[in-house]
C-alpha cells in the first residue's frame, strides 16, 4: 500500500485501525507520571506554550500537581515538566472560596498552609488543553489555555461547605511562587472591576540570578461585591495594592503571605460558574492584560478549550498510526502521551523575553540540554522542524546576547551545567539533518559555528552555567584530571570522567560542523579531539559486585594532574551502588547521574574503537547485556537510552528491538507511576515515542538506529518538503514475539543497513520490515553498520550536508 493510500485510509477509517485527527487525543493521558517522582505537569498548555495552567499541590509540587492525595493550594498559570530539583514557576495562583464563614472577610482563609483544600479522590481529569478538579469545599475548578493566558471556570456550590456562609465568592492572587522563592512584588486590585495585577521578582528553580513576572486577572460571571489585599492571615478592603520587599533574606521556606482579593455576589449563571482569565507576561503588568485581552476577549471557555484541542491535533496529526490488528489501548496510549509529552517544552516565550532586543524567537525552558540532546530535539526535527528551527535559532540568539550558549536554562535565567556544552550537539544535529532548511529559514550557521568554537576554546570565569571548565587541562593533557588545577573559571570540581567523554563527544559534534562548513582545519583538530575518550579508560580496570568478579575488565576512571589513574568503583552511582551520591554537589564524585560502568559507553561518535577496546563485538555485546540484566542501569536517567540501541554497532540489532520491548511497559506504562524518574521535560516521553516508531536516534549524527515499529506502520509527512516517509511491519505480529527482521525493502529495493539518515524524512520513502520469529542475518554485517569515526571516510561519506 502507498503511503497516500494509507492517508485516504485513515481520512476515513474506523478509528480502531488507524489513529488520526481528533481521536488521537483520547489516546494522550497527561496524568501519566504525575507521581513517585515523574513530576510531569498534566495541566492544560498549547503546544511549547508559555501559559500552562493547574492546580497546585502541598505534596510532590515540581510540576505543581501531583495525583500524591496532596492538598491543593491554588490554580496557578506557568509551569515546567518533568524537572527534578525544586519545583519551577507556579506564580501568582489564585484561590476561590464559596463564602466566607458567618460571611465575614476575616474568616476566609489566605495563606496558602492554612487555606490549602483537599481534592475530592478520583476527580482529576486531564486532556490535552484542558485540566479540572474538584475541591472538598464543593468548588469544581476547570482550566484551559491560550500561548500568554490561563482560563479558569470555578463552579460554585449553591450552599457554601464554609459555617454559616452564603454564597459570595471570594477568589484571591497570592504574590508567591510553588519554591517560595519570591524576592520582592507588587499587587493591586481594582475596585471597579475587580481586577487584579501585579509583579513579583522570583528565583529561578535549577539557575542562579533572578526573573520577573507580571499577572493581569480579570472576572466574568458575578457582580463584584468589595476588594481588598491581604497580608499574613489578615486582610481587608484598604488599601488597594500593596508592596512587598525581600523579607530580610528570610525567602525560605516561608515567604510573608500576601496578594490582594475580589469577592463577588452570588453568580449571575444558573451554573453558579465564575471564569477568571489570567494573562502573563516577563514584560510588564500591560502586555500580560493585553495578551490576556487579545487571546481572549470574550471569556468563552467552550472556544477556547476547542482551539487548545485543535492545536494538539495538529500537532499530533504530523505523525498517523495504523496500530495493527490486535495492538491494545494502553500501547497507544503510551505512544500518544509520550509525544505529547516532548511537546510541552521548550517553552515559546517570543515577545516576552525583556533581557534583549531581538526579532528573533526566544524559547526558554532548555531544561536542560543535557536531558533533552539524546531524544527531544530528534523528536521535534522529525515531527515538526519548523519549531526546532526555531528553537535553533532562539539558542543562537541566547549566544548573541548573553555570550554563551545555554547547557540548560529556565525563566529567563542561565541553569546549571551538569557535563559539557550540549547545545553543541543539538545544533550539530540540526544542521546535519535539516542545515539547508534551517539556513533559508532563517538560522545563521556561522554564528553557530562560532558559538560551539567559544564552547571548545574559551573558559568562562563561572563555568556551572555556561561552556566548559578545566579547558586548560583538557588541551594540554587531553582529559579533565580529577585533582585538576584550575584557575580560569569557577565550577563544581567533579565528574572529571563524565565530563571529559561528554566534551570528547561536543568537539566530535563540533568537527562536524566544521566538516559541513568546509573548515578541514577545525574538522581535523575536533575529530582529533573526539578520541579523547580514550584518556580516562583505564584498561586493567576490573569490577567486581559485592566481591565476585563481573568478569569485565576495562573501565573508565578518575585520572590524576601526573597521569596516574585514580580509582572510583565501577559500579559506584549505579543503582547497586550508592545511587544518589552523583549529583551537582560539591561532594558529587567523578561521573555524573550514573556510573562508570555506564560512563564507559558512552563513545557515541566512535562505537567502532569502544567495541575494539572492550574485547570485540561478542564482549561487548556480552558487557552490554551485563548492563541491562545486573541492575547496573537505571532507564530513568538519560545515558541510559543509547545503550538500549549499541547492539546495532556490533552487528545485532536484533537484541535492541528485544531490549526496548523489555523497558516498554515495565517501565514506561499507563499508571500514575508509569514513567522511570523524572520526564525531564519530555526526555522519557520523547525515548517512548522514537522507540515504538524504531527510529532511535544517535543525536548529533545523521543515524536512526532500526528496529521493528510496536505498531503495523506509521507515515510521516514533512511539513516543509511534503514529503511521507513510512515505515511499515510485514507479518505484524501484536503480541511482539515476531519482532526480529528477516529482511527489508526501502522504496521496494532490498536495504541491509541498520540504520537510516534523515534523508528519509526529508524525500520521503517506504521502509518495509519482514519479521519473523528469530534472529536473522539481516542487518549484521560490517558494511551494514552505522559509521564510527574510525572507521568512516569523512567527507565523502554521509557525513556530508
Ligand atoms: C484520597 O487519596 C489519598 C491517597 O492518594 C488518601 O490518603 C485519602 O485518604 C483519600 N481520601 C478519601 C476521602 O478517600
Ligand atoms: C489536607 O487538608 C486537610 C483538611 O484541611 C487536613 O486535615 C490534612 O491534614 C491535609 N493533608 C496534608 C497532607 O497536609
Ligand atoms: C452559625 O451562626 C449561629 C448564629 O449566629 C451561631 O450560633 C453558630 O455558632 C454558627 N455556626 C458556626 C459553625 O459557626
Ligand atoms: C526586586 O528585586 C529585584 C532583584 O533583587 C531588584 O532588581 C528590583 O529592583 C526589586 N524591585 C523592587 C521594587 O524592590
Ligand atoms: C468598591 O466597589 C464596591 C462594589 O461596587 C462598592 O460598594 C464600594 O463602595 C467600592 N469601594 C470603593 C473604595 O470605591
Ligand atoms: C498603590 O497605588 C498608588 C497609586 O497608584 C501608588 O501611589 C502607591 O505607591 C501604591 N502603593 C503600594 C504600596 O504599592
Ligand atoms: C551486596 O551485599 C549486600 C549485603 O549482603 C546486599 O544487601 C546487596 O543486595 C548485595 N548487592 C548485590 C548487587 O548483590
Ligand atoms: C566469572 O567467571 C567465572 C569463571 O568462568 C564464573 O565462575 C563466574 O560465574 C563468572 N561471573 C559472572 C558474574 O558471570
Ligand atoms: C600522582 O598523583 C596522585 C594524586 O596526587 C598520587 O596519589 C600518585 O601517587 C601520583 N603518582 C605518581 C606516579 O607520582
Ligand atoms: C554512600 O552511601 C552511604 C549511605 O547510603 C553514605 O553513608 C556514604 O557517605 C556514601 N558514600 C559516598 C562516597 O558518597
Ligand atoms: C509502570 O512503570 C513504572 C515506572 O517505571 C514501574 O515502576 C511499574 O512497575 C510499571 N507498572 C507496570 C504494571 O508495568
Ligand atoms: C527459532 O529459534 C528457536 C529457538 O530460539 C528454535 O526453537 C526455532 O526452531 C527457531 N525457528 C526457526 C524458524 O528457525
């Protein structure tokens, strides 16, 4: 069947076989991951947008609700997803009550410990674009969003659960924050329509300096009855605004409860509904109303629920699936949601960026590169590189402007680096597989180009949020010693192994750059910078768990200033081994997040010389089924995703489709639970969605790594080039037994390679997979291989644009 075939068939189709439009997003569950440590906001949000409004819980708040049973503090209107950390944004909520008790002012509640409600159980409902609630108070809360603006409609109780209280609603805005970090902020209310405003100065929740935010509410539904603000636990209807500056540096736990008020009259509607619509902005109180006006001036929940909706079917109709015969809900559904979950950040925060004067887009929420390199971005450039375009030229932008390129960073502030410069790899991974689209759509490669250079040459003087420390040791002795003399730069003196493989790979991205952008110097001078993985791999290394050998030897180490290998546990930072004592803490050890045993395969640029180093294909491929069965890797951190595919490097991709039918579902499913740690806005909803496609990505290189889609077929078609690339099973077998490929056609010629290039998305084509119940020789020769930097012939090869 041609791919046009099965669009028709879809236009039509019952939607058991093939899932299209608007029914996709049954399929999409937000809720997913919203507890033990998931942190996914399940609020409602348009795609990448900046407004995305929940409830905000006590419990487990980093993406503001959480289905933990915590109690509901307030509706707020801006939030990150999936982060670890503290929690992110959450400014300005607002809190409805049906009455005050005995109807006096006083005996409503305003700080956010004393006036936090719980959930009725079981009434959360999210869909993409819409998130509801209701409170024990009675009080049913729904929302729903435009790019700038949160709409709320709170339904009230016709008799108040408050004692001896009528209804007469009272819906306040406190000037705080989900981490409590306000530093200072203004608020007022006006007395005529009820209006509230105001700013607050807030700290960023994984960043250092400060940013600024600006709210603009308004009321529908209810003639206003009186206004005030409040402070601490008492309020009143004077003054009209207040002020608050930076509580003698007191900002935490506790921040001095304040914001003002409005309470109206008994609703106008027989559906007792107020609807409070909040527009923000990072410009000034204004523009936050005047988004808030233009996106909606008429207050109309029902259209603007139905636009939100829309947004995501678009979004989600890049992509059609013919599930196949026998192919359950729930795998769909973890299909779906994981899209939809890598399409929530980074943030599109045009317009409001105040730090620089620009026509460029401004995205924020790269929270953080580190995470989001190895799946998102891939993701986005093949669903929708019009927004990865974008994103590419907002990253340049930040280098204009603030000298640097971003490792990660949120609300408008620079975050924290966890390894090396991974902008480099995402913008290396752009431009080898959109560089031509992205340069007539407006991106300046030269400027890239210089960015990544800065990255590779220049130490920044606060090397945590931005570039690379220990440059100086790095050019000169090849590796990030472990006792390293630095005086350049100030930064976290640890994770000399993690960092020295991520920089080898950075400079490896980086000499594709200089390849495609015909500077043979720099490629030469990078590529020779790419081996320098090898300096910290110790081969006598030997690891053993509990004291019985694994019978592995070969490990990365910790390397001295003399050159003299240090020592760290192989299997230190694994979860068999204290698995949190990793982190960016000044006491944090040698390798990040993860540990050397992991570390030691991360040769993304060159699997060819790892699998050498470590004994050949068969040990490698023994060692990497080590890793996955002993317990040593942990899914849920990002390093874990390529090592799901390295199979394919020792000619057996066969055993990476039974490696990633072996994480999904266990590990990525359904339930509440059903993510592996934190999203990481959007990294394990982005590694679902390109494994169940079979595409996986080695990002930063022209590579998708094949094995059998969880699905019949699926089509792409290009948004700029119109082209459909589809990839369909033969012998589709639901169950995922038959999931090993005897064979393969691309456009109908016989295709022995293991891996595609982007080409394939960009021009379009038909991949038929034939599968079978056994491991075939498909696929595992040496020339059908993905290119290692040993062994490929660089500038004639496919790493050419
Ligand atoms: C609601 O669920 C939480 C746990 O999620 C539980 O602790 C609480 O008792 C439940 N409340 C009711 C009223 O069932
Ligand atoms: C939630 O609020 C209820 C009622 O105010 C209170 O009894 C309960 O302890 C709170 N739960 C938590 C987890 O704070
Ligand atoms: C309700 O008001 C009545 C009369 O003013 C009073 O006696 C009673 O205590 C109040 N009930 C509560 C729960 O406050
Ligand atoms: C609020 O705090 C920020 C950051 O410290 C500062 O720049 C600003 O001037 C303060 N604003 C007021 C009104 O105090
Ligand atoms: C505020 O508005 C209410 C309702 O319109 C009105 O009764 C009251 O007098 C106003 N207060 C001030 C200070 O204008
Ligand atoms: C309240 O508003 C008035 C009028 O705009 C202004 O003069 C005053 O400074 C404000 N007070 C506070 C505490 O912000
Ligand atoms: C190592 O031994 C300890 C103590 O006997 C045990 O608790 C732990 O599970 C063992 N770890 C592994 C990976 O076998
Ligand atoms: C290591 O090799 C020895 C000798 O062949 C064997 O007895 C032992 O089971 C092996 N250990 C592991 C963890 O595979
Ligand atoms: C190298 O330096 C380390 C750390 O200072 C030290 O322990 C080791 O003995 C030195 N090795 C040599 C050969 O000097
Ligand atoms: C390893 O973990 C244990 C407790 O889990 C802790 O006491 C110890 O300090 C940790 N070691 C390091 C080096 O972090
Ligand atoms: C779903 O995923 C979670 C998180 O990885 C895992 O803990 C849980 O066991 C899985 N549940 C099922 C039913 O597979
Ligand atoms: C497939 O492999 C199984 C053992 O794994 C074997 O029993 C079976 O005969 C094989 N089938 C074919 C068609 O080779």
């Amino acid at each position: 069947m041609a791919p046009s075939t099965l669009l028709a068939l879809c236009a039509l189709a019952s939607t058991v076989l093939c899932q299209s439009g608007s029914n996709i997003l049954s399929f999409v569950d937000p809720l997913i991951g919203t507890v033990n440590g998931g942190h996914v906001f399940p609020g409602a949000t348009l795609p990448f947008g900046m407004a995305k409004a929940v409830a905000d819980v006590d419990g487990e708040d980093q993406g503001g609700f959480a289905s933990d049973g915590s109690n509901i503090t307030g509706f707020s209107h801006m939030h990150d997803s999936g982060t670890g950390g503290s929690p992110s944004l959450g400014n300005f909520p607002l809190f409805p009550q049906a009455g005050c008790p005995d109807d006096e002012l006083d005996n409503c509640v305003f700080p956010k410990s004393a006036r936090a409600v719980p959930r009725i159980n079981g009434t959360a409902i999210a869909h993409p674009g819409y998130f509801s609630i209701e409170l024990a108070t009675g009080i049913k809360a729904e929302m729903t969003v435009t790019s700038h603006t949160a709409l709320y409609r709170f339904t009230f109780p016709e008799t108040p659960t408050e004692a001896n209280a009528t209804l007469s609603p009272l819906i306040l805005a406190d000037l705080s924050d989900l981490p409590q970090s306000r530093i200072n902020g203004s608020i007022a209310v006006d007395n005529s329509t009820g209006r509230i405003s105001g700013s607050g100065t807030f700290s960023p929740s994984f960043g250092i300096g400060s940013y600024t935010l600006h709210f603009c509410a308004d009321f529908q539904g209810a003639a206003i009855r009186d206004t005030g603000v409040f402070m601490n636990n008492r309020a009143g209807s004077e003054p009209k605004n207040l002020s608050v500056v930076q509580d003698g540096g007191n900002i935490s736990p506790e921040i001095l409860p304040a914001g003002a008020w409005t309470r109206f009259h008994a609703p106008h509607g027989a559906d007792n509904a107020i609807l409070a619509r909040v527009g923000v902005s990072f410009i000034s109180v204004a523009q936050a109303c005047g988004n808030a006006e233009r996106e909606i001036p008429a207050f109309d929940f029902d259209a603007v629920h139905t636009a939100a909706r829309q947004a995501w079917t678009d979004t989600l109709s890049a992509i059609k699936v013919k599930p196949g015969q026998g192919v359950d809900a729930s795998t769909q559904t973890i299909f779906w949601s994981g899209v939809y979950r890598a399409s929530i950040s980074p943030q599109d925060y045009t317009g409001e960026n105040p730090l620089w004067d620009s026509t460029e887009p401004y995205y924020d929420s790269y929270y953080c590169i580190w995470d989001s390199f190895r799946s998102i971005h891939s993701l986005i450039t093949i669903l929708d590189p019009g927004s990865q375009i974008r994103m590419i030229r907002s990253l340049i932008d930040i280098y204009r402007h603030e000298g640097w390129l971003p490792d990660c960073r949120m609300s408008l502030c620079k975050g924290f680096t966890q390894g090396g410069s991974n902008a480099d790899i995402v913008l290396a991974d752009a431009y080898l597989k959109i560089g031509a689209l992205a340069a007539a759509g407006g991106v300046d490669w030269q400027t890239a180009y210089e960015a990544v250079v800065k990255d590779a040459e220049v130490e920044p003087e606060n090397w945590g949020v931005q570039g690379r420390g220990g440059l100086t040791s790095w050019k000169a002795l090849h590796y990030v010693p472990t006792d390293d003399y630095d005086p350049h730069g100030v930064g976290l003196f640890t994770r000399s192994i993690s960092r020295t493989v991520e920089y080898a790979y950075d400079d490896f991205c980086i000499a594709e750059l200089a390849h495609g952008l015909g500077n043979a110097a720099d490629a030469d001078k990078y590529f020779g910078r790419a081996e320098y993985w090898r300096n910290m791999f110790n081969p006598a290394q030997t690891s053993t768990i509990n004291g019985t050998s694994t019978n592995f030897t070969g490990f990365l180490q910790p390397r001295f200033l003399n050159g003299t290998f240090g020592h760290q546990d192989p299997i230190f930072c694994s979860p068999l081994l204290n698995f949190t004592s990793c982190y960016l803490n000044p006491d944090g050890l040698e390798t990040y997040e993860g540990s050397a045993w992991l570390y030691t395969f991360f040769v993304p640029q060159d699997q060819a010389s790892l699998i050498a180093a470590l004994g050949g294909p068969q040990a490698f491929v023994t060692r990497l089924d080590y890793l996955h069965e002993s317990g040593l890797l942990y899914i849920g951190d990002e390093q874990a995703f390529l090592p799901v595919y390295q199979y394919h490097y020792a000619g057996r991709p066969a055993k990476s489709a039974v490696r990633a039918h072996s994480y999904i579902p266990a590990q990525f499913n359904t339930t509440r639970v059903g993510i592996p740690g934190n999203d990481d806005s959007g990294a394990m909803g982005s590694f679902v969605a390109l494994t169940m496609m079979g595409v996986f990505p080695n990002p930063g290189q022209d590579v998708y790594l094949i094995t059998p889609p969880f699905f019949e077929e699926w089509s792409i078609t290009n948004e700029i080039t119109g082209k459909t690339a589809t990839v369909r099973n033969l012998n589709f077998d639901a169950s995922y037994r038959d999931i090993y490929v005897q064979k393969a056609t691309l456009d109908r010629e016989p295709y022995a390679r293991n891996w595609l290039t982007h080409a394939f998305f960009l021009e379009g084509g038909v991949l038929e997979l034939t599968l079978g119940a056994n491991e075939s020789a498909w696929g595992t020769r040496g020339e059908d291989l993905p290119p290692s930097l040993s062994t490929s012939h660089l500038g004639t090869g496919h790493y050419q644009l």
